[in-house]
C-alpha cells in the first residue's frame, strides 16, 4: 500500500510509523485507519522488524476522529458510529496488543480522544513535555472507545479514569507520568531521538520472550492468580525453548553482552 497520512520506514530493526496529517493534528479518518492498520500488519510479519514506534509528525500526536466524516452529506451525524468503530478502531487497538512484538509510543503533542487510547494501547509511552491526554469524548455527547474504558480504569483506576472520562479534563505529560500511564517525559527537541534509541534496544532484545510478557500481561487483566500462574508455567516453558535463552545464559557465564537473534 502506498500511503497518503502516514510516513513508514525501517531503521535498525525498527518500524517507525509516523502519522502525517500535521495540519489537523492527525486526526483520523477511514483512509487513514486503513494505512495505521496495514502498517502494523506489515510490521508484524516481517521477521527483520522487531520493534515497532508509532508517533506523530507536526503539533499533535494524533486528535482522534476527524469530525469533518463523522458528518453526512446533509451535515447530520452518521446514523451509526459503531459501525466505524467496529472498521476502523478496534483493529487497530487490537493490532497493537496482539503483535507479539514491543510497540512503542513517542506522544509529541496532544493526544485526544482516540488519539490517546491508542497510544496508551501500545506497550511503552514516552511523551515530550508539551504533550497531553484529553478523553475528549464527553465533550461532544460520546463515549471513550479504542479501548479507553477498558485500559484506563486498569491504569489509574475507577475514580480517576471516571473523572478523566466524564469531565474531559486535560492531562498533561508530568501528571500522566506521575500516575503510572506513561513511562517517561522528555524536551521537545530529545524525544525523536530518546524515542528511536529506545526502540533500536527492543530490537536487540529476545524479541520472543517480549512478546511472551506482552502476552501474559494481556491475560493478567482478566486471570485468577492461579490461571495466571499456569500461563506463566507455560510461557516460561515455551521461552526455555528459545536459541535466545541459550545465549542468553551462555552470554552471562563468559561475562559478555548477547547477541539475540529472534530465534
């Protein structure tokens, strides 16, 4: 696919994915679903990727929904938004937590609505020190989607995300790091480069037994200690299995950085 609002490159590894609608704040629409969906597949199934950063070109990371096709001809709402929700958002949330690979978020500006659902789908979140998280939906008669009420509760618990949710308030980097929704804050003018040092790690890392974590953390949402401590007896037992584990240890022994190959 060749893409018109998203900018995609391979850099040691790493799938840099930048969204590329600056002049509105990245915003959303059908085509632009479709690109960051088939971006995220492509990234998944090629085997020389093993990370991937999503982030944003200009102001804005990305504002959610563009409004301007949320509206029908006759300048009446669209009859049914579940249907565009159920195309064009929920993949995406799924792809991030599904791909068995570390996906990472480098917020540089304002994150709104579906917007900051989807970054704080992804595994790592890093923001510039301008950046800021609205759960803006309340504000036009909705409610959050992309997952926003699943994970955010998770994060920052009932109260909190209650209050984020029904009064649409800003959150800025610091306040967001603060309560353990993203991971660290950076100038402006550091975080492309903090953000790419980051992900090139992760592709240096065993890619396998990340997406393994990746998985048991998924599950842990919804299993009872002892589901969760079987899964983790299974992985571990999967992981074991890996040529990476094998260097791993081999590495630690003759007291050497390893060489993890994905295997």
């Amino acid at each position: 696919m060749n893409y018109k609002f998203l900018k995609y490159e391979i850099l040691e590894k790493s799938a840099i994915i930048t969204f590329n609608r600056p002049d509105v704040l990245n915003s959303i629409n059908k085509s632009f679903a479709k690109e960051i969906q088939d971006a995220l597949i492509k990234s998944s199934k090629n085997d020389e990727v093993r990370s991937i950063l999503l982030t944003g070109n200009g102001k804005g990371f990305c504002a959610g929904q563009d409004l301007n096709e949320a509206l029908q001809p006759d300048g009446t709402p669209e009859p049914d938004l579940g249907i565009f929700i159920r195309e064009n958002y929920n993949p995406i949330i799924k792809l991030l937590r599904e791909i068995p690979k570390p996906i990472i978020c480098a917020v540089n500006g304002t994150a709104a609505g579906a917007g900051a659902n989807i970054a704080l789908a992804c595994d790592i979140v890093v923001a510039s020190e301008n950046a800021s998280f609205i759960q803006a939906f309340s504000k036009i008669g909705l409610i959050p989607d992309s997952g926003g009420t699943y994970y955010l509760p998770r994060l920052v618990g009932l109260g909190k995300a209650a209050s984020l949710m029904m009064l649409g308030e800003k959150l800025l980097a610091n306040e967001a790091m603060e309560l353990g929704l993203i991971y660290k804050v950076f100038p402006l003018d550091r975080l492309e480069e903090e953000s790419i040092n980051l992900a090139k790690h992760l592709a240096t890392q065993p890619t396998k037994a990340l997406g393994l974590i990746k998985k048991l953390l998924n599950k842990s949402i919804e299993n009872t200690l002892d589901e969760q401590l079987k899964l983790e007896e299974e992985m571990q037992r999967i992981a074991g299995q890996t040529d990476d584990y094998k260097e791993g240890i081999k590495a630690f022994l003759e007291k050497r950085k390893p060489e993890f190959k994905c295997k």
